[in-house]
C-alpha cells in the first residue's frame, strides 16, 4: 500500500504540485490522505460528495469516482479524508491529462488544485482496456436492476397466487355444479315415487303426496340459490382490480424506457438541433462551433468538456449542457424544444455564486449605470445649496444662506426624484447671532403647491444660515 499526503487548496494558486506513481494494474493499493484548504485554511467537508475527477493519457479513461472517499466526522470537520485509487485509475499508462478532486452541496461545488498522477507500463499484454468510470452512475444502475428484480420477483408471486385462487374457485364451481345435480336428481326420485303412491290412494293421500312434492321442490329450489350466492361472494379478483394490483408486461418495458442511459461520447460534426434521443452524452474536447455546431455562443470556438443531458419526449425535448476545466467552475447551459414544428429555444445559462454566495456583476447584463454614492455626489441646486440621495434617505446642505435685507430666502427646488410627498419643515440656525434669528426652512412636498421648493422663512437680514438635514422619501 502506498502512504502520501496531497495538500490542495481551492484557490487553486499555482504551486509545486503532488505527484501520485501507479502502474498498470494496480488495485485498491493506492492510498492517499488528502488535506483541502481554502487559502490555507482547512475546509469543513461535512455533509459535501467529495469525487475524484481525472482525466488518463490521451484522453482515454475519464475518471469520477466517489466510492474510494473514506474519512471520519472529526476527519471531514477538519477538511481530511483517505482516497484508495480504483484499478480503472491505472488503466492507461502515461501522465493523466488532468486531476483533482471535486466538492459539492446542494447548488454550491468546488474544485481543489490539480495534482500529478503518472502511470507505468506493465509486461501484461493482456492487461484490460481503458473504459470510462463513474461510480456514482454505475451504483444507481445497479440500484435500477435490484428494484426491477424484486418488483418482477414479487409480481410472479402474485401472479402464482391469483392462479390458485382462480384453480380453487373452479372446484368450488364444479362442487356446486354437482351439488345441484344430485339434489335435482334426488327431487325427481321422490316426486316419481310419491306419483305412483298418489296414483294408488289418489283419494286418501292426495293432500299428503301435494305436500312431499312442494317440500321436495322448495329445498331443490334453496339448494341452487345458496350455491348461487356463494359462488357471488367468491374471494378473487375482478379484471380492473388485477390491472391495477399487478403490473402488465407492457408497464415494465414502459419502466425501463424511463431510464436515462449513457448514450457515450458525441463525434465531431454533431449537430446539437440533431440529439434529442433522451440519454446522457459526453463532449470531449471538441471545438464549439467547428466541431460540435450549436453550442452556446459563448463556447464557440473554445475548447469544450461537458456533459449533454436530453429529456422530455422527442416532440418536447430539454437539453442541459454542463461544461467543466480546470480553470473555472463549471457552467450550466439549458434551451427547450418545443412547438407544431419542433424548434429550440436560445440558450440560456445559469448564473452561479462561488462559495462565499456572491455572484460576479461579469456574469449579469445590467441595464444602465451602477452607481455607488459616496461624500462625493452631491448635487448644486445653487450657489449655495446641494443636495444628494441614498436609496431613500435625501440630504439637504446649505452653506452660507444670507441676504442683505430680511425676508425668505430662496434656496432652490428640489429635483423631482428626491422630492417628498408631504411638506417638510424644520428649525436652523443663525450663525452669527442670537437665538433670536433662528429661522424654519420649509420643503414642498410633491403634492403641495409649488412642489420642491425649499425657503427660509423669514429670514434676519445679514445673518448667515449654515445647516444640513435629512429626510425619508
């Protein structure tokens, strides 16, 4: 067994990067502890799926593997856990194009710094041939078979069970069958006999031979019925309540259609109008816009890795594409294809915040002008007036308000955004004199007669007025 320790960090600085040796061959041997930063601060993994992604020589083995992850609570609170490479790792020998490791919750993922991975040659020339891993998919399609199983495994049993009750219920019937019978063949015994008795004392026992006939008929006729009524109350199914408890060939084969497959990679020159095929395609390496037509715009000619996703019905088809390197997070792309002629949607990609919940203003196109206010954006309404706007607070800065004789003092109109709906009224200052000349400035509110506009009210003459005040709008 192999004993190294990678540390990563998901800042991903370029660093002297780890190298992991294997060779071909190798099984469950490769252990390493790996240790996640984020700017070298341990990461708590509690509750993340943590997956190897790699990439072998040449592009052969793509590699996603979350069944090597071991690790303990207090492992995972401190950002530690042990990875055991599976054999299909050491499938191709040569430098792995690329590898890392991968962290996600919910609708947040992240990925750590690469590391090396180099593979030997062996002297088996029977050695297996590379083939893609997934782990994760590959325990759902087993998961998949195991319920298919068991669902046809349990419908067999019913199936048995109805067929006996079905095979009882026939001997029931012929039981019944033959109990009318003997009692009908019984009934006409008697009446045969009590007839030649009738006949040879017609006059002495007429009345007694009426009453055996009449009894004998009445029980016959009770016989059938209680027959006929049991075989009503009969315990087994009718056709609707079979179709509804089993389920019909034709359910199965609808059950395992539902099951999105790995359709495998997509060759150059596809058409992404053309894959509506429901199934899970993958892209790699292949140049948007040359070699795979109608990709999102911002892919063409780039170089991409991805996932295609097709859903839906071929009529109604969904497509996600979910493009991933190691640079960059990944990106989702999603379009539609619907209508009386089918037709695809534009693209549409989904904006996504890092770890931290924000999201780049890059990422969004934005209408118009982003605007930070600071001390600095204050508005002149005059030569000595001016005003600026937070969100919904205003605020009003005179310096120096005076005029020689005493009367209002005009000190400009409030523009039409920063206006308040009602009046606003408030005391100032005289600066340099007594409390005697302190004034009331009044704001005109939007609905008031002569809206913005903003006076000292009778002012002091050569008395200078300096203030500042806020209100809500």
């Amino acid at each position: 067994m192999s004993e190294k320790t990678l540390n990563l960090d998901l800042a991903k600085t370029p660093i002297l990067k780890s190298i992991v040796y294997g060779r071909i061959g190798d099984e469950d041997m490769q252990t390493v502890t790996v240790n996640i930063t984020s700017r070298d601060t341990p990461v708590d993994l509690t509750g993340f799926t943590i997956t190897f992604e790699g990439i072998t020589s040449g592009g052969q083995t793509k590699v996603f593997d979350v069944g090597g992850i071991s690790s303990t609570a207090t492992g995972l609170k401190a950002g530690t856990f042990e990875y055991t490479f599976p054999n299909m790792a050491f499938a191709v020998a040569g430098n792995y194009e690329i590898a890392y490791f991968s962290i996600v919750k919910g609708d947040k993922r992240d990925t750590t710094g690469e590391f090396d991975i180099i593979v030997d040659d062996n002297a088996d020339i029977d050695a297996p041939l590379a083939e893609t891993i997934i782990t994760e998919y590959n325990k759902l399609v087993k998961e998949l078979h195991q319920i298919t199983d068991k669902y046809i495994s349990d419908s067999d049993a019913k199936f048995a069970d109805l067929n006996k009750k079905i095979a009882d219920l026939q001997t029931k019937i012929t039981q019944y069958q033959n109990t009318v019978k003997n009692t009908a063949d019984t009934a006409v015994s008697t009446i045969n006999t009590t007839k030649d008795s009738a006949v040879s004392t017609i006059n002495s026992t007429k009345d007694s031979a009426v009453s055996t006939v009449n009894s004998t008929a009445s029980s016959a006729v009770k016989t059938i019925n209680d027959a006929l009524e049991e075989f009503k109350a009969g315990d087994f199914y009718t056709k609707a309540e079979s179709d509804a408890k089993f389920a019909t060939i034709q359910s199965l084969t609808d059950l395992s259609n539902k099951v999105i497959a790995n359709k495998g990679n997509l060759a150059s020159g596809t058409d992404l109008d053309n894959v509506i095929d429901i199934g899970t395609y993958q892209i790699g390496g292949l140049t948007g816009g040359a070699d795979i037509i109608n990709v999102p715009s911002e892919r063409s000619g780039t170089t991409i890795y991805a996932y295609l996703t097709v859903s839906g019905t071929t009529t109604s088809v969904v497509q996600e594409l979910i493009v991933y390197d190691s640079k960059t997070v990944s990106q989702i792309y999603s379009r539609s294809r619907s209508g009386s002629t089918p037709t695809f949607s534009p693209w549409s990609k989904t904006v996504m915040a890092d770890d931290s919940g924000k999201v780049k203003v890059t990422d969004l196109e934005v209408s118009g002008t982003i605007k930070r206010i600071n001390d600095a954006d204050w508005t002149s309404l005059g030569n000595f007036t001016s005003i600026k706007r937070e969100g919904n607070t205003v605020t009003v800065k005179v310096v120096n308000g005076t005029r020689t004789t005493a009367g209002d003092i005009t000190l400009g109109t409030i523009p039409t955004e920063c206006r308040p709906v009602d009046s606003v009224m408030t005391l100032v200052p005289a600066w340099s004199a007594g409390t005697t000349n302190d004034k009331h400035v009044q704001l005109n509110g939007s609905s008031m007669a002569g809206p913005g506009g903003m006076t000292i009210l009778s002012a002091a003459a050569n008395t200078q007025y300096t203030f500042q005040f806020k209100y809500e709008i």
